[in-house]
C-alpha cells in the first residue's frame, strides 16, 4: 500500500524524461545480441525531390546491413517491402515494449502488411540464422 503511495508520488513530482523513456524502448528492441543494425540508407521524406501537386505520397525507406538491404513502402493502408538478395524471412514490425506484428517475406523476399505503424517503430527480421533489426523511426 506504501509502496503503491510512493511510486505515484514520484510519477507525479518526478516523471521519467520522454528521451529517458524512448532509450529505453530502443534498447529492449535490440534484446537480440546477436541481431545487426541496419542502417536507414535512403528516406524519401529527407532525400527525395517533392513533385509539385502530388499529396498522399507513401514514404519510402531503404535500410542497409553488410549485404542484406530492405526495401520498405509506408502508406496509410500499411507496409509493403522487400528483402534483397531475394530471400524468406519471418519479419516482426516493432512499436515499442508491444510483441511485433509477425510478417513473412516469400521466396522473392517481398512482404506486406495491412496496418500501418503508428508512432515509432522498426523492423526485425529473421533470415536463416540471422537476425537484422533495422533502425528506429518516427511513422
């Protein structure tokens, strides 16, 4: 009961930084020790020319680990992406402390998913013996 008293006392007079909090929720996302980073190469939302008139655009991201790149689509309707070389994979859509939502890349490595991530998210993927978490982004 004390205990309970106390740790609402401290949320409410001594909050935990939003900045504290998100480096917390990335570094449970890379729980895997074994995992690489993939490096975000390429966001259209930084790299790509506006085209004057053309609203609703779906933002395009390209992540990068060794030899492994991943091309992924974001729209309001969800995920669409590939794993290059082509290959399967068992793909998780990560959003925080929440299990990720399971995809899976076919033969080809291309995958969809129909919900579109909402806040911060990430990518592990699983591809024979290796896992490669891409990094974390703003939806």
């Amino acid at each position: 009961m004390l205990e309970e008293e106390l740790r609402q006392a401290a949320a409410v007079l001594d909050p935990v930084p939003a900045e504290l909090q998100q480096i917390a929720v990335d570094a449970y996302a890379l729980h895997d020790l074994d995992a690489r980073v993939a490096e975000l190469t390429f966001d259209s939302l930084v790299d790509a020319i506006p085209v004057r008139g053309v609203t609703d655009v779906p933002r395009m991201l390209t992540f990068r680990a060794g030899e492994v790149t991943v091309d992924v689509e974001v729209t309001e309707d969800g995920l669409m992406g590939q794993v290059l070389p082509p290959q399967p994979a068992r793909i998780e859509v990560l959003g925080g402390p929440r299990p990720g939502s399971p995809l899976t890349a076919d033969d080809l490595g291309r995958f969809t998913g129909d919900v579109p991530p909402a806040g911060p998210f990430a990518l592990r993927l699983r591809t024979g013996g290796d896992v490669v978490v891409t990094e974390w982004l703003r939806a």
